[in-house]
C-alpha cells in the first residue's frame, strides 16, 4: 500500500484515493439499487400482473435479506479477508441483478433480489473496512468517509430520479441492470487498487469462527424485520407481535453465547460485545438507529404526495428529489472538514437541530401549498442528517482496532435498516391513523367504498379516479397531507430531544485531526490479542 509516513501516521497516497473512487463507485450503485424499485414498482406490477403481496415482497426481500446477514457478513470478511469477501458480494449483485431485470416470473424476481440483498449484505461492510484499511491518518480517514457516505446516502435520495430517467425511456428492468457494469468493474479493479484487507501486524488468530452463531443473528434479525414491516402494513396483529418477541428471544441467546465465547480458546465470538462499552459507541449507534427511524420513511411519503395528491408523473416527481440529493452531497462533503476545527459532537447535535427545523416545513404540506413544503424541508432535513453518518461512522469505526472494521460498520448498518423498517411500522402507523382520522365524511359515498378509501392513499386516489369522485380525491388528499403533518411534528419532538442528549454525551470528542498522534500506538483487550485504537471515544467506557 502507498504510504507517506509522518511520525506515527500512514498518509495516503494515489493508490489510496483511486482505491476510494472504486469504493465509493460500489457503495452509489448498491444505495441507488436499495431505492430505485419504488418508481419502478407500478410499472413491474402492470408487466408481471403481480398481487399486493407480491409487490410488498420484491420491495421487502432485498432489505430482509440486507438486514439479515449483515452482522454475520461482517465478522467473517474481518477474519477471511474484506477484499475476499466484496468480490464475493460484488459478484453477487451482479449477476442476481441481471437475474432480476429479466425475470419472467414474479417468484424468480423476487429470489432475485433477495440474492442481491444478501450480495449487498456481503460488500457493504466490507467496503468499510477496505477503506479503514487504506486511510490510517485520522483526518484523511474523515475526509474518505466523507465521500464514501456521500456516495452511499445520495445514492438513496437520487435512486427515484435516476428510476425515473430510466423508465421515462426503457423498460422497467434498466433500473436493475443498471449495476451490472458497475459490478463488473469493481470486481476487474479490486485486484489492483484493494488490499486483502487484513491488519499485517497482527498474527493469525487460532480461533475459528463459530458457525452456530450465524443462524442466529439471522434468526435474531429477521423475524424483527419482518414483524414491524407487517405491523405497517397490516396492523396489529398475533403473527407480527409472535414473530418480534421470537426475533427478541434469540438475540438474547444471540448475546448470551457471543458472551460465553468470549473466553473460549478454540472459538470466536461472531460479534465483540466489548465494542458497545464505549460510550460514544453506543450512543452514536443509537442516535443513527432513531434518525433513521424518524426520517428514513420521509423520502417514500414524499414521493406518495408528489404521485398521489400533486398528481405528477414518474420523472417529475424524480426531479423534486433532486434538491434534498445536491444538499445532502454537500453536506457529506463539508462535514468531515468542519469537524476538523468543531467539536464533532456538536456538529452532531447542530445537525440534528437543523432536522427539526426541516421537519416542522415539512409540516405546512397542503394541498392547497402544494409540494413545495416537502421539497424545502427535506432539502433541510437531508442537510441537517449529514452529520450523524458522515462523523458517526468516523467515530464508530475510529473507536475499534482496525482489524474489527468491518463487524463494527456491520453493526452501524444493521442499525440503520432495523430502524428504517421500524419507522416504515411507527411512522407509517400514524400517518395511517391521523389520515383515517382527519378524512371527512364525502357525499354520496357508500360505507363499503368509505372503508375502502380509509385504507389508504393510494386506495382512495384509485377509487376517486376510476368512479369520477373529484370530491373524494380532495379529501384524501387533505387528509394525506394532515397525516404527514402529524408525523412530522412528532418526529421533530424527539429529534429535538436527541440533539440535547448528543450535544451533552458527545462534548468531549475533540474534532479529528488533533491529538491523533497518540492514539495510534494505545493497546486495547480484545479478547484476541492488542490492536490500536484510534479514537478518543476510547477514553470514556461506561
């Protein structure tokens, strides 16, 4: 690996930063693949003839899939290599993607992305750890996340524009094939620009890989994901709730025997529980975990009110996503260099204040306004969460040894996608009630057709349409906007208490750059021997 060394500090060199292009190029592609469905979907379904349970499926099989397997992907790329373990993931998305942009079948679609999300599950954080390998200097390190999470973030927000370029043009299997070049690329680069991804100074562990513990973070993990998606799409419900207290049961089994391996001689613990005695740790984690819960499921009402009540086409609502996209890459741009002179807890908090902010524009959505309120105050919003990811990830991965990279990114990563599908249920939840609530009685509505229309949105928009109901429309669209407005201010409350709590916990991180230099030779128990720390997280373990 090129290096510069300065004192105790590995400077990147050429080969460092091509290595990140490659990096960062995987990460758009896998971030665009997880949002471009939702434009694609209408038309998938019009193709395919595809049942309301199909189409929850081709959306929800690649993020149960992703969630699943990510904590176990990113154990085993930290012990059997993350170079080894991307190219696998690479691959995968590759050809599953392929699979999926001629599929004939609604069955073989699905299978398709669910194979892509167990690619994704593979590559993601492995990317982490390559890149925790390539950058050692702290402040170049930010700066490589900086555009890394640019990449992986925007990739989210300009999925719906970029599916809907492609569908205004092609078929609705472009979206899928879309990363099939990119794939081919990375995996004909790695080689050259990637080390394996291993620390070298470190001997081999003996230890094996306990392969019991794979099961059950998947069955620890997906029963959780499945039953609060099901909360929001059917309500309560006996099978949903069976399905999150059994997902809890074998976390705990999950946790008690990662703590029994801890001391085994022969076995490795798949997840290092001494990773979340680090406060900082700890509270980034969960302060990613309800950001995204609060604000993941913005994008989806976004575009649902663009469609639905505004009543615009696929490209058009595409583009109303562009000006949360160019702010957010902004924002991951200009965040790693502000945390070089601010305190990053604070940037955190401010960032987090600025969500509210958002949020409440958010909340003079109407019909009568129009979308403009939901442009402005998600532009806001997707700003103000530039922080958290960007420094967070900085600061999650900064506080491991190198050589756990990829577990602790695995860790982040799970944590956004249980939050996210917790907050489609929570979210969802009351957006659903407040717009059953707030939809006035329509005249000359039957009551079978009123409780069709107070299903949801979209329902009542398709009965408003096909019967010529011009009244009902507009009341489903108030109604719609109200929910919106609900959901909103509740989310702003708890973001507002959030930003408090950072601001006070995470005081003590000095910005990045500064005192690094004795951060690099400071032994830390692993339970497998000593590896560096390289964050001043370390210094405050609860």
């Amino acid at each position: 690996m090129t290096t510069i060394r300065t004192g105790v500090r590995e400077r990147a060199g050429v080969r460092e930063w091509s290595g990140l292009a490659i990096l960062a190029l995987a990460a758009l592609v896998v971030a665009i693949d997880t949002s471009v469905v939702l434009l694609a979907l209408p038309s998938i379904a019009a193709e395919l003839d595809l049942d309301a349970s199909e189409q929850l499926w081709i959306i929800d099989a690649y993020g149960f899939a992703l969630a699943g397997f990510l904590v176990a992907f990113g154990s085993i790329a930290d012990r059997l290599g993350r170079r080894r373990m991307a190219v696998i993931g690479a691959a995968t998305i590759g050809l599953a993607s392929a699979a999926a942009a001629f599929a004939p079948t609604p069955e073989l679609l699905i299978a398709a992305r669910g194979l892509t999300g167990i690619g994704a599950a593979a590559l993601t954080p492995s990317l982490y750890g390559l890149l925790t390998g390539l950058f050692r200097d702290d402040r170049q390190r930010s700066a490589a996340l900086g555009v890394f999470m640019t990449c992986l973030m925007g990739g989210m927000i300009i999925g719906p524009l970029i599916g809907g370029i492609l569908l205004s043009s092609s078929w609705w299997g472009s979206v899928f094939l879309l990363a099939v070049p990119v794939m081919a690329l990375v995996l004909a680069m790695f080689p050259y620009l990637l080390p394996e991804g291993r620390d070298e100074s470190r001997q081999p562990s003996r230890r094996r890989i306990d392969w019991l513990s794979v099961p059950l973070s998947l069955l620890s993990i997906l029963p959780i994901v499945h039953g609060l998606k099901e909360f929001a799409r059917a309500g309560a419900d006996w099978e949903p709730a069976l399905a999150v207290v059994f997902g809890v049961v074998v976390t705990v089994v999950f946790v008690r025997r990662q703590r029994q391996l801890d001391s085994d001689a022969r076995r490795a613990p798949l997840l290092d529980l001494t990773m979340f005695r680090t406060r900082g740790f700890s509270l980034v984690l969960f302060s990613l975990f309800a950001m995204t819960m609060l604000t993941g499921p913005l994008m989806m009402l976004n575009t649902q009110f663009f469609q639905l009540v505004a009543a615009v086409d696929v490209l058009a609502a595409g583009i109303l996503t562009v000006p949360p996209a160019i702010v957010s890459v902004t924002g991951f741009v200009l965040m790693p260099l502000i945390a070089r002179r601010i305190r990053p807890g604070l940037v955190i908090s401010a960032g987090l204040a600025l969500i509210v902010v958002g949020l409440v524009v958010m909340a003079q959505v109407s019909p009568a306004v129009g979308p403009w309120p939901l442009v402005v105050g998600f532009s806001i919003v997707s700003f103000g969460a530039t922080p958290l990811p960007t420094l967070g990830s900085n600061l999650i991965i900064g506080s491991v040894p190198v050589e756990q990279a990829s577990s602790a990114a695995s860790i982040s990563e799970t944590s956004g996608q249980l939050g996210y599908a917790l907050g489609i249920a929570v979210i969802g939840s009351i957006v659903t009630a407040a717009y059953r609530l707030a939809l006035p009685p329509v005249p000359g509505l039957s009551p079978a057709d009123r409780a069709v229309a107070a299903d949801s949105i979209a329902r009542a928009v398709e009965l408003a349409m096909s019967s010529g109901n011009d009244a009902l429309h507009a009341a489903a669209a108030t109604a719609f906007s109200s929910g919106i407005q609900t959901a909103a201010l509740i989310a702003a409350a708890i973001m507002a208490t959030l930003a408090v709590v950072t601001a006070a916990r995470l005081r003590h991180i000095e910005p990045f750059g500064r005192s690094v230099e004795n951060l690099d030779t400071t032994p830390t128990n692993t339970g497998s021997g000593t590896a560096p720390h390289r964050n001043t997280m370390k210094e405050n373990q609860s």
